[in-house]
C-alpha cells in the first residue's frame, strides 16, 4: 500500500516542474516570462493527482467512463496506458480526435484558467474518456490550479 503513495508522490516531486516549464512556454506568448513568486499561486497555487480507473464494460456503446468537459485547471499532465480511450475535440465542427498512447509519453490540456488569463488566446481542451469491452484503462492526471484564494482574470 504505502509503495504507491510513494510513487505518486514521486511522479508529482518529477511532473511539477515539467508542468512549470509548460505554463512557462505558454505565456511567453502572452508577454509573460517567467512564473515568480508573484504569479506562482495564480498559475500552480494548488496540485492535486487524480488516478482515474476504468473496468472493462461490457456495454461500452451505451457508456461513457467520463462524460465531455473541460478541466477548470491552468494545466493537466495526463499519463495513459497503452489502452488510450482519451479524445479531444477537433476543430472542425463536432470530431473528436483519439490521443493514441505513446509509451512515456504525457498528454497535456490547457484549462478553463488559462483560457480566462489568456483572454481567450488559450482554448481549454474539451475532452472524454471512452470505456472498452474487455480492457481495464488507468490514467494518472496532474492538475495544476491558482490557489484556493486566487482572483484570476486575463493578463494585462
């Protein structure tokens, strides 16, 4: 039991960085250089881990494992098994794109809070998640969030 705690508490000392370097590219595009101490608690004031578990379904053409929404974080680091089961919505009328798993690799949504400081610039990513008929699907997610206390708005 306590092995896995460490290792969730492992992969988020590891993927709040990375996810810092992410916020940090994105708002250079909006005359923002770096993420300091004043701007911290707005962009990454709270973290949280979600392990998300989907069991086979033995009716997935009637299921949703997790129904279209956006995430009201800055960002979320998404890790998916080699399953997959994640999509996101295209740009083009109602299609929706399947994120094929890569081995090791992260997917990344921007949130609702980004879209609101950037003023729009930054769509937050509509998203679901399929369940399968005979395969179990795990996703770990990592959201990053302004404080509890933030007052977020667009960026001047």
């Amino acid at each position: 039991m306590f092995g896995e705690r460490n290792q969730v508490l492992e992969y988020q000392k590891w993927a709040k960085p990375l996810a810092k370097k992410l916020l940090e590219v994105l708002l250079k595009g909006l005359n923002v250089n770096e993420i300091d101490e004043s701007l911290e608690p707005l962009l990454m004031g709270t973290t949280s881990i979600n392990i998300k578990y989907y069991p086979p379904c033995p009716n997935p053409s009637i299921t949703i494992g997790s129904c279209r929404h956006c995430d009201m974080s800055c960002i979320t680091l998404l890790f998916q098994d080699e399953t997959g089961g994640l999509y996101v919505r295209g740009t083009k009328g109602n299609n929706w794109i399947h994120v094929t798993p890569i081995k090791g690799a992260l997917a990344v949504n921007r949130g609702d809070s980004v879209q609101i400081m950037s003023n729009d610039r930054y769509k937050s990513i509509e998203h679901f998640v399929a369940v399968d008929l005979s395969t179990t699907r795990i996703f770990v997610l990592l959201f990053l969030n302004p404080s509890l206390d933030s007052v977020i708005g667009p960026f001047p």
